[in-house]
C-alpha cells in the first residue's frame, strides 16, 4: 500500500559510468502540479528526454529540480591521438629548441591539450543512457523515501487534528440537550409573557390556543437550533480523512476538499450559535481546520 508523501524532500548520490561519475541530486517544494526543472551537464543532455519521462512516471506533485553533473574519468574513456599532428608538434618543438636553447619543453600532458593531438573516444550513447537512468533511478529511491518519511509525520499531526475536532464533536453533542432546554426554558418564559400581555388586551386567542402557539413557537426554534445534522457530517469527514490518510498514495488534493467542507460545517455551526458553548466550538473547529489546511498544502 502507498505511503502518504510531503511535497518536499532531498537526495543526492554518485554513481559510475562509462564516461566517468555522474552526481545526481533531487529536491522539491510544494506546488499544486508537477513542475520538473532539469539540469544537466551538456554531455548528459541527450539524456534528458527519457530522465523526464522517468520522474514523470513515478512523481505526482510538486516543484522538482533533478541535476545531473559528470566528472569525466581520464581512465573511463581512452583518447586516441593524431600521430601526424603529434609529429607535427613534436618536430616544431625540436626546431625550436635549436634555434632557442633557453625555451621551455613543452610536458607529455601539455602536448596532449594542444587542439587536434588527442581526442576522447564517443561513449556508446546508449549504455551511458542506461548507466544514468539507473542512477537516476536509485536516486529517486531516496528521494521518495524521504519524501514518505515526512509524509508520515504530517499523517500522525492530520490524524491528531481529526481526533481534537471528535472530541470538540462529541462535547458539543453532549451539551445539546442542555443547551436547547435552556433555550426552550427562556423562549417559553417570553412567549408565555407575551402573550399574557395579549390577552389582557381582549385577544380574540383562547388560553389552549396560546399554549399551542408558545409550544409551536419553542419548537420550531429547536429545530432551527438543532446541529445534529452538522456533527453527523462532521463525524463522516473527519472518518474519511482518516481513510485518506491511511490509504496513503497522491490524496492531498482530496484531504483539502474535506477540509473546506468541514470549514462549511463549522460556519454552519457558528451561524446557528445560541450559546457561548456552541460559538466556543465553531471557533475551536476552524482553529483547528486552518491548522490542518496548512499542513495539507504540504502532501503530494
């Protein structure tokens, strides 16, 4: 099963090919797509199609920088020499030396710079593509593994954030029934006085008449209090953060839909606030969602 990954991640390793050693080096930042800047060194530029393709494949999300530097090997590709043009040189040397015994002798190492004595052998392109698609792939071994890593802490701190929002859930479940009593309890007190004083004025209402109106009144007061609903939708998005989060694989972008609808709930729920309990609760809920949506950005 794929783990949760961070955007964000490094690594670098060296490895050997037929044209010396190549040093791969891998890092990313949060972004919403897949942006890939390659760097290559101009001999390892046929390269870049198929390295492309391979991050491709095996990343989703984020800003992405791959470098791939060569440090030739003088050993891992003989050069061939220009035997007319070294005789060349090697014959004005002499006649220089002659002519001017106080000049200096030119070094094996710098007759063999000299442009036309010695060339490097072309490498065979495709096994070298192959060597460095090798090491590329190795490097994004670690890469991804980094990447999971972190993506594992963030997973423990989402899933922290869901198990504060249930417990905040459950206190406010808990608190309802005293909450809409109360309410019931002082709307009635008002109504009753109302109409009381409706009556006095010769209303043409009889008292049983009043006393379905006040009871008609109450409830349908408690129903546009009542935020079962909302907990209900909160419990099933927190339930499918938690199955996101465990199904693991490229769901950042599903665990911030969830977030913003539980952000609605808890609007919903600051809206309906008759009681400092339940206002207390829908600021302790965004608190808690913004913290979360902040660290989602993080997730691939």
């Amino acid at each position: 099963m794929p783990s949760v990954a961070s955007m964000t991640g490094y690594a670098a390793l060296d490895g050997k090919t037929l044209a010396g050693t190549v040093t791969a080096e891998c890092r990313s930042v949060n972004s919403r797509f897949l942006d890939l800047t390659l760097r290559l060194d101009d001999a390892l530029r046929f390269t870049e199609p198929a390295v492309r393709e391979r991050l491709q494949k095996r990343l989703t999300r984020g800003k992405v920088e791959l470098r791939l530097n060569l440090t030739a090997d003088a050993s891992a590709l003989p050069a061939s020499v220009n035997e007319e043009a070294l005789r060349r040189v090697l014959a004005l040397q002499e006649t220089i030396l002659k002519l001017d015994p106080q000049a200096q002798e030119l070094s094996v190492a710098e007759i063999l710079d000299l442009p036309g004595i010695a060339a490097a052998e072309t490498p065979d392109r495709d096994k070298l593509l192959q060597e460095v698609l090798a090491i590329v792939d190795r490097t994004l071994d670690e890469f991804i593994a980094a990447r999971e890593r972190e993506g594992a802490a963030l997973a423990q701190v989402l899933t922290g954030y869901c198990d504060k929002m249930s417990a905040v859930v459950k206190d406010v479940r808990d608190a309802m029934p005293q909450i809409i009593s109360q309410l019931e309890g002082r709307l009635t007190e008002r109504l009753t006085d109302a109409l009381a004083d409706a009556l006095k004025e010769k209303s043409t209402l009889t008292k049983e008449e009043v006393t379905d109106r006040i009871r008609q009144e109450v409830t349908m007061y408690a129903i546009k209090m009542d935020v079962d609903e909302e907990m209900n939708r909160l419990d099933t998005h927190l339930a499918e953060v938690k199955r996101l989060l465990a199904q693991g694989g490229a769901v950042g972008r599903k665990l911030d839909f969830m977030a913003q609808e539980m952000n609605r709930e808890a609007n919903t729920l600051g809206s309906k606030a008759a009681a400092i309990e339940m206002t207390q609760a829908s600021l302790a809920l965004k608190i808690t969602i913004d913290q979360m949506r902040e660290q989602i950005q993080n997730l691939e």
